[in-house]
C-alpha cells in the first residue's frame, strides 16, 4: 500500500510541473552546444539536457571564450583578466607609451585587446590626444585606466 501511495504522489507531482515546466523561459540554459541542441523544445526535461550538456563537455566555457554557440563575449575589458593584470601590471610603461602614441606596451594592450592591426594608428593617435583623461591622476587604478581607454576608444 505505502507503495501505490508513493507511486500516486510521485505520479500527481509530475503531471502537476510538467505543465508548469512549458512556461519555463529557455534562458535557464544558458548559452552552449546543448542550448542548440536543444532550442525548439520547451520544457523541463530538455532544458535539463541542455544544461547538462552544456557544462558536461565544457562547451559553454569555449562559446563564451569565442563568442560562437549563441554565447556573447563581455562588452567590457574591464571583464578581461589578462587585460586587467596587465593593465595593472604596467601602469607607468603604458602611461608612457600611450603619452608617446606607440610602443611595446600600447602593441600588447592592443593585442590583448585583440584590436584590429590596420586600425591601431588611428587608436593610438586617439588615446595619445586624450592621455589626460585616461590618466586623469597619479593614484589612479588600472581599472580606471581600462574604463578610460574603453571610453576614448568608443568615440573612435
């Protein structure tokens, strides 16, 4: 009897979510393979598929990395450790260079940044005439710094 009683409840409970689960919004995936895989159902068990294959093969990592499988890339390089540790790194080296409008450390900024090769003169040239408000003062932090070069290089 304790059986049937737990069979019946388990039974209620899934015929009671599996209509809920519908209205569930695809966004609970993520981005990744399985969020592909998996776009055209709705509901609570495919988006379970799509989240498991999502983190189970490490492709959401990857999608995010290289902006493909439905994944963006952050907007902001503030996001970007490599960028941040660098930045923070070499705070008088690239004052001078971006003071000079090139140099070793303006080119590994830029790559980094992964900027366009046929247009970092132009960047340069920008972030050299606007040296004052990206490094608006001595104490200011590399974060700072980023935010300021992101700011100049939006008005490029």
């Amino acid at each position: 009897m304790k059986k049937f009683m737990f069979l019946a409840v388990a039974i209620f409970v899934f015929m009671f979510f599996s209509g809920v689960a519908s209205a569930v919004n695809k966004t609970n995936c993520g981005c990744g393979l399985g969020t592909l895989l998996w776009q055209d159902h709705d509901a609570l068990v495919s988006q379970t598929f799509a989240v498991t294959t999502n983190g189970t093969f490490g492709n959401q990592t990857f999608g995010i990395t290289s902006g493909t499988l439905e994944c963006d890339q952050p907007a902001s390089y503030t996001s970007n450790e490599k960028v941040k540790t660098f930045v923070a790194g070499n705070m008088d080296s690239l004052a001078r260079d971006i003071a000079q409008g090139q140099g070793e450390y303006l080119d590994a900024l830029a790559a980094l940044m992964e900027l366009p090769n046929e247009k970092r003169a132009v960047i340069y040239s920008s972030l050299q005439k606007n040296f004052s408000n990206i490094y608006t003062s001595e104490t200011i932090g590399h974060l700072e710094v980023i935010i300021n070069i992101e700011n100049v290089m939006a008005t490029i």
